[in-house]
C-alpha cells in the first residue's frame, strides 16, 4: 500500500488511528503489527511470509549472537546472520543482474530466475543488520519478545521507503512510548506536508519528465526542463516519503531521525550528502566506512574504503549499471572534495558553490534515471547544445509556460525559505491562523489530485 | 495557548475529514456509472484466493475506492480548477478551457502509428480497391485552428507520411474548408450544420454534382454536453446539436449488417438514452452500414471508409449516391470486408479524423 492512495488514506488510516487509540496501551504494539503486516501483505502479498521469515531469522540470530557474548561464537552467528540477510537481498534484487553480467561471458547462457523484487527488502534488511550488529557490539539490548521485533521491523510507516529507522533509535519507545497531542499534530503537518510534496509537486513533475522521454522533439530548453524537473520530482517524492514516514511515526508516538535537511542547499557535495538520505549514508558510515578503517588508516586504504561505500551506495539503489556508475561518479567527487577541492569551495563565493553542487547533482540524476549510457551521454552533452539540436521548440515553450509555476514552487519548496518565515516571531500569529487552514486545504487537493489520478476518459473512439 | 489551539484545531479537522469521507463512503451505495466521465465505474472486487494472493484484489480495491469516492466529480474540478488557476498549468490531463472551448491535445505526431495506420489504408486498397477511384481526406483535429501556441499536428506532415505510404489515391485537402467554430465547444466533431464546404469541397474533388443550393431545414434537437465536457470536470455551457434534414435523407434508411437492423439517418431515441448524444447521427458506432437513397436520381454508389466523423458527413453526400455504404475500420477487419461487400466500381473515399490515425487503432 501506498500513502498516497486512497486506501490508504481513508480506509487503512482512519481504521488503524481509531483501533490503536482505543485499546490499552499493552495491546499497541500489537496493533501496530497486525497494521502493519495488512499494509504490506496489501503490497506484496506473496512476499509477507519473506519478510515474517527474515524476521525470525533475526530474532533467532539476535538471541544467539546475545547468548554467545563475549565468546568467538557471537562473531560466527553474527556472520551467519549476515549471510542469510543479505543472502536473500542478493537472491531477490540481484541474482538476474549477477546473471545478466555472466552471461555476457559465457556461451552457454544461464536462465534467468522469475522473482520480481519485494517493496521495501533493501530498507528492512539494512534496518535487521542494524540491530544485529549493534546486538553484536553491545550497543542495542537483544529483543526477546519476537512480536516486538517484528513490529519494529515491520512498522508501516517506515517499512517500504525508509528512513531506515535504526534500532536503537526506537528501542525505548517500542517499550514506552508518550502520546501527545502536540506529538500527534505534528505528525499531521509533518504526514499533509509530506503528501502535498509527494502528489502536489513530485508526480506534477514526473507527468512531465514522462512526457519529456516520449517526445521525438530534443531542444536544449527542454533537456533543462527535464534536468531541473527530474531532480525536483526525486527529491519531493522520497523526501515527501520520509515527511509522511515521520509524521505517521510521531502519529504512533514514535520519534524518527530526520532523512533530508535541505540538501540542494548544499555547499559542497560532502554536504550534500550530510543532507540527503541521511539514514543511509549514516548507515554506510556506521556499518561499512568505519569498520573498514574509515579514514584512520593509509591513504590507499582510506580512498579504497570510500569506493567501496559509494559502490555499495550505488547498488543499493538497484540492481543496473547506470546505479554503480551514480554511486561511483559520487565517490570520486568525494575524494576530489576531501583531497584538495573543499579548501578552495571554501574561499569562493557562496553562489558558485551552490551552482557547482546543483549542477554536478544534476547530472547525477541523469545518470540515475537513464536507461542506456547513449542515453545519459545525450541528455548530458545536449544541456549545453553539443549535437546540432534547435535551442527550442514549440513542444519545449508548452510545457515550459505549463509547468513553470510547478516548478517554481519546488525550487522555492527545496529550500528552507518557507519555512524559516513560519519560524519568524513576528509572523506567529498569523502563521498560528494561516496553518491549520493550508494543511487541511493541502490535504483536501492532494487528495482530490489522487482521485482525478484514476483519470481514465472513457474512450471516445467507441464512436 | 495559542500553539495549543491550533494543534486541536488540526487534529479535529484531519480526524473529521479521514473519518468522514470513511464513514460516508462505507454507507454510500455504489454507482454504477459515471455519467459525465461516460464509462462503467469499478465496483467492489471480488474476493478470491487467486484475487487475495496475485495482489489483484488491492489494485482493485484502489479502483474502486476511487471510482466510488463521495463527491468523485467536485474533486476533479477541484483538481482541474487547482490545475488551471494556482499552477497555471496549460491542460489538466491534456484537456484544457479556452473562451468557453474545450480542448484537447493531440501531439506529438506518432510516425509509426501513422505509418501503421497508413499500411492498413494500403491494404483495403491492394485488396479491393484496384483500378476503383479512391479519394482520401484527413480531417484536422481543432487545436490546429486555434491561433494560440497550443500544440497540434499539422495535417500536412500526415498527409505526407499517408501518401508515402499508400499509391493512387487523390487527396481531398479540406483544412481550409473549416474553422474553429465548426466544432463542437465541449466536443472533438465537427458540427453537421458547418460543413457545407467540406461537401463542397469534396464534391468538386470527385467530380459529383454540386448540392449547395440543395435546402435542408436545420432542426435543433436539443443541449449537448460532448465528451470533452465530462473529462475536463469543468462546468461549461452545452452545446446545442442541430441535424440537417429535408426528404431525401428522411426516406433513406439504414441498415446495420452487424445488428442486422434496418433504421434512419437520423436516430432520435439514441438522443434520449445515449450518454453519447452524438449518436443520433446513424445510431452511433457501428462497423459497417448500409444508407439507401430511394430518391436517388443516380446508381453511384459510394463506400466510405470512416471514424466517428463520417456518421454526419455522409447524410449530407445522399442527393450523389443511390448507397453509401459504412466501414469502420476500428471495429472490422479489413481482410473480411470482401464477406460484405461486393467491390464493383463504387467510388471509395477514405475519411479520417488525425486523432483516430495517429493511433494505431484500424484493424
């Protein structure tokens, strides 16, 4: 199920908020499980058992890497645990690209497997190695109340799109958690705002950007269109994501860590992402960079182990090339940032660091959504006019005077200005006012944006 | 304190519109169809294993719950007026609202469906048609009228790929036969009572008589709210459908091989029960029917390959032919045409409209 759906809005919602509510606090959890458990089988109805069985393996492991500490043993139950996480990622997301590449050198080709990828395993796995490794080193207690472990594995509202909620961020709440009002206000401006971004601005954008890879008509203004659009919709729709992950979480009386701080903001690209899927690449960082040696080690070593994150960065993202290659070309950036360009970022002025950062994310994106490397090379080399292409064309005028102003307002979304003027002291009052009224108006045009989304005219060529 | 009202206020207002539209939708009875959009609204999915298990039954159930959803038409507007006036955009789902018109995008120009369509073209033509005189006219889509910058496709560059593809037909050009006005404001056609050039038009391209000084009496039939109306869920004043008439068209009648039923040009009780009003022209679609014209003072007969189009364009070619027979090629394929109909020396004119060939719809 998705949030931005109706089922989800006004049947699973309204029906989870009210039972949740009613019952003693001992019953919750259990709500929140059977809750989420319905959502997800309501996705992938096959894969539920996939997801119940990680969970046991990791409760298993959990309570045998727990049983065994300070012994030799926990190491070899937590690598097995390992193994059998990300064992089952590699089977389901990987195994046709693995063989794909093979294939490309043997004669006799391997069949591929028919799995289709189940929503949300890259975000649960990462969440179960967490909490094994932190087991592992003593930093989480072991949870022996298995329908407590799934619940924290399996709940909703961060279950299919991140943030990857760690462990130990929710560990005392899964026990004890507060309900506020104040708490559950927030989590509805949080969840409105969150879902104004994702249906409002990002699939407004995608519309276009659809348009755009159909169109035989290439023109240097609408290749700028799709560059700026396509980096507006995937920032909207997964930082609109993790808006509504939050809110519902804070709903549920649980506080998650932020996700995105304004990342096209940035003034570097080690900024950036200190900005953008915070929970991953704090992840990586965690469990990867840093029990590699991090950069406490030789130089050799220390650019190794950032190559070895950003490509594990890139593939996680999905199993295709063009992901390797986006994860690749952001570790070389990195390593060109740490050895000698930050300092000069540093002296210039502000505006040229921000325009060196939009632009070589610009470009990432483009290499993130192409779908062959002639493809990426082309929508590249043609935002600067190489390639004999007309600087307009009629097509490329339309969509521009048609989707300026969702445009403009996603720039203007994208940075913090909104919302440092709800912050002025001045404004209070009338922001006191202004905001219940533009959160209930967001939500009631979202939501009419997600009906007309069934907009399917009868076609008229019946007649 | 003030922090402390607002926050009710915002959770009193979410809870009351989530619990709402819930309950409302839980004990409001399911329609059947949507009058305005013109189709069959989904209804509650069935529950079965294989629906349950494929994950069937929760698209469904999204289906429907939107299709189904209290108040359906006034979100839609809500989403078209947002669309139009806070974003500005130019069209809402390629729709848009202009000087009262409704329009909607055709573009860009799909060559290979053209071509396909092309192909089809060539081959009735290869099958039936040798040594027969075949005439063949696009009628533009009206965007291609409008003065603006709205995008359209250029009848030309279809006229092109058609003639690349396709040998010894004449082209009938009629773009500048008709104007914006002579479409409908809430519809894709053409108005019957405006195309007194494009028969002239046509006349004179094949060598038929010319009937502008022939009289019919217009008789206005009532509102019509086209299909445009009901997909841009904006509220625009009707149309009003006029149907051209005088004895001639009165005593044809029609005669439907697929329903085998016989009829008249002009279909009154479609007008009543149809959601399409449009279908008082020759009762509505129809693969292939048959005009007799009993006053006929010739025994030429013509056959016209069409689309929706033709329905109101063929009564007005009557006083020229003894029958007009139908095709539409949409709905019958043309490797059976030679099943139903005897190709003799009828004239043949292939009729149709550029959103229909722009998409690889005949068969």
């Amino acid at each position: 199920m998705v949030f931005s759906s109706i089922t989800f809005l006004f049947y699973f919602l309204p029906v989870t908020l009210a039972i949740y509510y009613i019952v003693p606090n001992k019953f919750k959890n259990l709500v929140l499980l059977i809750a989420s458990f319905i959502f997800y089988y309501f996705g992938e109805p096959t894969y539920v058992l996939l997801m119940a069985f990680s969970i046991l393996s990791t409760y298993v492991f959990g309570i045998l890497i727990d049983k065994n500490k300070k012994t030799q043993y926990a190491k070899v139950w937590l690598i097995l645990a390992l193994i059998v996480s990300i064992g089952l990622l590699v089977c389901f997301k990987y195994m046709n690209f693995i063989i794909e590449n093979i294939n490309l050198w043997l004669k006799h080709k391997i069949d591929f497997i028919n799995v289709a990828l189940p929503i949300g395993i890259s975000f649960y796995t990462f969440q179960m190695i967490s909490y094994l490794i932190d087991v592992y080193r003593g930093q989480a207690k072991v949870q022996k109340n298995i329908l407590k472990l799934a619940m924290y594995v399996s709940l909703f509202p961060q279950l299919i799109a991140g943030p990857i909620v760690r462990y130990t961020t929710i560990e005392n709440e899964i026990e004890n958690r507060t309900h506020t009002m104040e708490k559950f206000a927030q989590g509805i401006r949080r969840f409105i705002i969150g879902l104004a971004k994702k249906v409002l601005i990002a699939n407004v954008l995608g519309e276009l950007c659809t348009t755009f890879l159909k169109t035989n008509e290439i023109s240097v203004l609408y290749e700028w269109i799709y560059a700026i659009s396509a980096m507006l919709q995937i920032y909207f729709d997964f930082s609109g994501y993790s808006d509504m992950a939050i809110g519902l979480g804070k709903m549920f009386g649980f506080e998650f860590l932020e996700n995105f701080n304004y990342p096209y903001i940035a003034k570097s690209i080690t900024d950036f992402w200190r900005r953008w899927h915070i929970s991953l690449s704090s992840w990586f960082r965690d469990y990867v960079y840093i029990p590699l040696g991090g950069n406490r080690t030789s130089k050799i070593k220390w650019l190794r182990n950032i190559m070895i994150v950003w490509l594990l960065t890139g593939l996680w993202h999905g199993a295709a090339w063009n992901f390797i290659i986006w994860g690749l070309y952001f570790g070389i950036l990195l390593i060109i940032e740490k050895l000698f360009l930050s300092k000069y970022l540093e002296k210039i002025p502000k505006v040229f660091t921000h325009i060196y950062v939009l632009i070589l994310v610009m470009i990432s994106f483009i290499i993130f959504n192409g779908e062959s490397v002639n493809q990426i090379v082309t929508n590249i080399t043609s935002l600067v006019g190489i390639g004999n292409i007309s600087l307009t064309t009629p097509e490329s005028i339309y969509y521009f005077k048609s989707y300026f102003i969702p445009i403009v307002i996603g720039i203007i979304g994208a940075t913090p200005i909104l919302k440092n003027i709800a912050n002025t002291e001045k404004y209070k009052k009338i922001i006191n006012i202004l905001e219940p009224i533009t959160l209930l108006v967001l939500f009631i045009i979202s939501t009419s944006y997600i009906i007309d989304g069934s907009f399917n005219p009868f076609l008229y060529f019946r007649f | 304190m003030q922090e402390k009202a607002k926050n009710k206020i915002i959770i009193i207002g979410f809870a009351l519109i989530l619990f709402l539209f819930f309950m409302i939708n839980l004990i409001k009875e399911d329609e059947q169809i949507s009058i305005t959009e013109r189709r069959k609204l989904a209804q509650f999915p069935k529950i079965t294993f294989e629906t349950l298990s494929s994950g069937k039954f929760s698209q469904n159930f999204e289906n429907y719950a939107i299709d189904q959803f209290v108040g359906r038409d006034s979100f839609r507007t809500l989403k078209a007026v947002w669309s139009n006036y806070v974003f500005k955009q130019k069209d809402n789902n390629g729709l848009f609202l202009l000087n009262n018109s409704i329009y909607k995008i055709e573009y860009p120009l799909n060559n290979g469906n053209i071509q396909n369509s092309a192909k089809k073209i060539n081959n009735v033509c290869q099958k039936y048609l040798k040594g027969m005189d075949v005439y063949f006219s696009i009628i533009p889509d009206k965007t291609y009228y409008l003065k603006e910058d709205y995008l359209s496709i250029e009848p030309s560059e279809v006229e092109e790929i058609i003639k690349n593809s396709v040998e010894d037909m004449e082209y009938i050009d009629i773009t500048n036969s008709l104007k914006l006005e002579d479409y409908y404001k809430t519809d894709l056609h053409w108005k019957q009572e405006n195309l007194k050039n494009v028969v002239s038009k046509i006349e004179e391209k094949m060598n038929l008589e010319n009937t502008s000084n022939i009289s019919y009496e217009t008789r206005q039939i009532g509102n019509f709210y086209g299909a445009y109306y009901g997909q841009l869920g904006r509220k625009v004043s009707p149309d009003k459908l006029n149907i051209l008439s005088n004895k001639v068209i009165e005593d044809c009648t029609t005669y439907n091989y697929e329903t085998k039923k016989t009829g008249k040009v002009y279909d009154e009780e479609k007008f009543k029960s149809s959601s399409d009003k449009y279908d008082i022209y020759l009762s509505g679609a129809a693969a292939l029917i048959q005009v007799e014209n009993p006053n006929a003072k010739t025994e030429k007969e013509l056959i016209l390959f069409r689309d929706s189009f033709g329905s109101s364009l063929a009564p007005l070619l009557l006083e020229n032919y003894k029958k007009i027979t139908l095709v539409d090629l949409r709905y019958i394929n043309s490797n059976i045409l030679g099943n139903y109909i005897n190709f003799e020396n009828q004239d043949v004119l292939f009729l149709y409209s550029i959103t229909v060939l722009n998409q690889n719809i005949l068969k």
